[in-house]
C-alpha cells in the first residue's frame, strides 16, 4: 500500500480551556476522497485547520506523505501540497476572480503582474469546473453560488496533492455540484487524497471511500463506505438513532395570516407580481432553482429590499414596509441565508446577539440591565439547546449549527405574526437540523406564519404543507405537499410563467 498522506494520532486541541480535539486519529490514502463527518461542534473544522497550519496542536503526532512535522503555518501547509477549501469564503470582493485564484501567488515578470497570462491561467481552472465567468470579473458582482467556486478554482490552481472540502457544495446548484464531482474523481485518478466535510450525506454516495466519524471532539470510528449505511453513520455521529428525518405536525388551519398582491422587486434577479396567501397552521415552502427569487421575495417581505409594487396584508388589514424596522415593527422577522453576513454580529456575545433586535425588553430608562439582559439570554440558550460555554461566548467561536439557532432566537424573543426562513439547515448537521424542524412546528402549532425557502427539496417535501414553486421572478405554481412529487417540482422549477 503507499504510503499515507497524512496520518494524525493522538491529536488535541483545547480553546480556553475547553476542550475541542481529545486524543483524535485520522489518516488520508492517496486516491481516495475519506470523509470526515460529525455534528456540529465535533471538532471536524479544528482538525483540518490542525493539517492546514491555521492552528497548532496542543499534543499529538502529524505526519505529511510519510514524514512527521511540527507546527505548520498556511504557507509551509501550502508547500506541503495541502490546500483547503473553507466553508466561509476568503475571498478579497473588489479584486477580479483572476486576482483571488492567484492571491500571494500572482504570475510576474519583475515584479509586475501579467495580467493577460495569470487571466489565462485562470481560465483553465475555471474552464475545468465548467463556469463561464470572465476572470477579470470583480467576484463582488458573482452570486455565492460562483464565489464558492472561484474558491474551488483558487485551491485547485495550487496543484495540491492533499485537498481538504469543508462543506464545498453548501451553495452549489445540482449542476454545479456534477461539475465539481467530475473534478474530484480526476483528482482522485491523478494519485490525490481528498478529506471530505459535508452534512449533506445523501451525497457521499457518489465520491466517498471512507468515513470518520468524530463527536464531541473525539474520534469515533472510521468505516469503509460500501460497508456502511447513512442510518449508521448518523447514529455514530449523535450518539443515539434519529427515528424520524423531518419531524412534520399536523396542525388545523386558521385564519389567513399573510396575503401578497402582484409583488415586485427590482433587487437582485428581481420579482415580477408575486401573489401569494398563507394561513395559520401551514408551513408554505419556497422552492425553485438558484437565481429563481425565492430570496428577493423573503427580502422584500422583510424590508431587506424594497418593494416596486403590490401590497401586504397581515392579518387582514394593509401594511407598509420600507426598511427592516417597518417590518420589525408589524412583527415580520427573517432568519437569513446568510447567517454571518446578514444574521449576526460575530465580535459580540451570544447574549448580545440574541438581545439586540429587543433591547427595550432588557432596558431601563434606555439603559441595558445586565441582569435583565442575562435572564433573558440564559432562558433562549436553554430553549433552544445553544451549545456555548456560557453566554458571554463569542458567536464566532460556536458551531453553524448553535450560530443558527442564536439568529433564530434573538427573533423569538419577540412576539412574532410572520417568521421566514431563508436556508434555515444550509451548513449544519442533522441533528441540529431536526432542533430547526422543531422550532419551526413549535411556530405553527403557535399559530405564527411561517414560510421557508430551501434549496433541499427532501427538506422542502418532509417539512411543508404547501410549495410555492417559482422560476424567473415569477410563481409557477402552487402545490399541495401530499400531492406532488421531486419531479414534479423540477417541472415547474424550469417552467418560466
């Protein structure tokens, strides 16, 4: 057999004192992609910054193609032949796609880029994976979808023999992901060793040879996939079995909620006279292709953008919304797609975070009370399962998972009529996953509205009473969920109105 490309034994990590690796075992054979898989929280994303230089080991053995090494740095990572793909983007917005993929590595001649040749160079990688974007393109102008591949396309332009995917796919679209897939399985024959990080587990089916499981920052077991199933893997990676994937209720209808006349926004790929009703009891889900609007119309709802033309009715009687405040305001509340971007100050506090949008429920005379502020926040971490130390933790140190459930929680604080769900599950593991679904049919039974776009369409069947389908601005088509079917959606997904 040659010999391991990387091989960790014994590996632990500790962040103030508190444990995040504890005597951890890994290896990588060349040609192969292994996953490494684990609810959020277990320590996946801390071992592969370990192997890539961003951290140092507080203890353990690291070897790299055979050979032990010390503490490794990005850059001597990099000379390793170790790249990283990361789950957030580092990507530099105002600088074109060329300019990212050869960032500290530009292609010159004394000193002077050569502009022509590096946007050449570029093109080949981008050519690989099948994106047709010129490489003198700002990546600020690309939707996520694009910037997670320039990302690829950076990593894969280092010719790397140990690549690490931490959630790659997280904002791909099917097609995207085929084109990516094609790419993994030529690394594989080019003698590559792929480390593989993905809570969508339904695609590891397709690339995957090996899994390692860690929980709790501890290792596991490692399994050949072929030898394995997906109700396995998750039981090794909670600890218990999961009985049921989407945990829906059935709730009776109540009164109309919302209702959306001819809606249009100009923002983004824009909405054109969207109309829409929902009612107490039902989750109404959004579905369609990348691009289609699902998202503009949860930003115009929520006052993120504004609206061109049409009207919102809640609970009977027209209402205004200019700006988010307006929104907050008749108790419309959005749980973004992009939680860092969009849903978190990530230099505060979990308990900062969940107060901020009420700060007059934790105020006197326009003053914070600490006590108030941490009664508060205590109660919600407790509600909603937040893994943390405490709540004077940084939200940019906690897991995607409890960083999504702190977004969810600073809302329901608040007496809410509307809550709308942007990719609530996009990044986190499945049993955080079933924690969302939970809090969501803990809405409906409440009798809040509740509408929820997702890219998952398992997600979007097992969870919905009723799918929204939209393509190009536009609805499609209204759909029962208990009465349709993938192939039915995709139909109307690609059926421009």
């Amino acid at each position: 057999m040659d010999e391991l490309l990387v091989r960790a034994e014994g590996v632990s990590k500790s962040f103030s004192g508190v444990s995040a690796l504890k005597n951890v075992y890994f290896d990588l054979r060349p040609g192969e992609v292994h996953a490494l898989l684990g609810e959020n929280g277990a320590g996946k994303s801390t071992l592969m910054k370990i192997i890539s230089g961003v951290y140092t080991r507080d203890s353990g053995e690291l070897a790299i193609s055979g050979k032990p090494v010390g503490d490794l740095t990005p850059l001597s990572a990099q000379r390793l032949g170790i790249g990283i793909i990361h789950q957030e983007l580092n990507l530099c917005p105002h600088l074109s796609v060329a300019e990212n993929i050869y960032l500290n590595r530009e292609i010159a001649a004394f000193g002077i880029t050569n502009r022509k040749k590096q946007n050449r160079e570029a093109k080949k990688y981008l050519d690989a994976l099948e994106l047709d974007v010129d490489p003198d393109t700002p990546v600020r102008e690309l939707p996520v979808s694009k910037q997670q591949m320039v990302e690829i396309c950076k990593t894969l332009s280092m010719n790397a023999r140990i690549i690490i995917m931490d959630e790659p796919t997280s904002a791909l679209t099917d097609k995207e992901i085929d084109d990516l897939f094609n790419v993994v399985k030529m690394l594989k024959s080019e003698g590559c060793g792929i480390i593989y990080i993905s809570h969508r587990l339904e695609e590891l089916s397709r690339i995957v040879d090996r899994v390692t499981v860690l929980r709790d920052g501890q290792y596991i077991k490692t399994l050949r996939f072929a030898d394995t199933n997906l109700e396995e893997i998750i039981a090794y990676m909670v600890g218990r079995n999961l009985n049921e994937k989407f945990p829906k209720v059935a709730v009776p209808l109540g009164r109309k909620v919302l209702e959306v006349r001819n809606l249009s926004s100009p923002h983004g790929v824009g909405v054109k006279d969207v109309s829409f009703e929902l009612y107490q009891g039902e989750i109404v889900a959004f579905a369609g292709l990348m691009g289609a609007g699902r998202t503009e119309t949860a930003r115009a709802l929520s006052g993120a953008d504004r609206m061109s033309a049409g009207e919102i009715l809640l609970d009977g009687k027209k209402i205004t919304i200019k700006n988010i405040r307006d929104a907050i305001k008749e108790g419309i509340y959005c749980i973004p797609e992009d939680r860092k971007k969009d849903g978190l100050c990530v230099k505060m506090t979990l308990s900062e975070n969940i107060t901020l949008p009420s700060l007059e429920f934790v105020s006197n005379f326009g003053v914070i009370s600490g006590g108030k502020e941490t009664e508060k926040a205590v109660k919600m971490k407790d509600t909603l399962r937040i893994k943390a130390p405490g709540i004077g933790q940084s939200v940019a140190n906690l897991s995607g998972g409890n960083q999504q459930k702190v977004v969810v929680g600073k809302w329901l604080m608040r007496d809410a009529k509307l809550v709308i769900f942007d990719e609530p599950t996009r990044g986190i593991d499945v049993a955080s996953k079933i924690e969302i679904y939970n809090i969501i049919n803990e809405l409906k039974k409440q009798g809040i509205g509740v509408m929820f776009v997702s890219s998952e369409l398992p997600e979007v069947l097992g969870m919905s009473d009723r799918i929204l389908v939209m393509c190009n601005g536009r609805i499609t088509a209204n759909l029962e969920t208990k009465n349709t079917n993938q192939e039915e959606i995709l139909k109307y997904a690609t059926q421009y109105a």
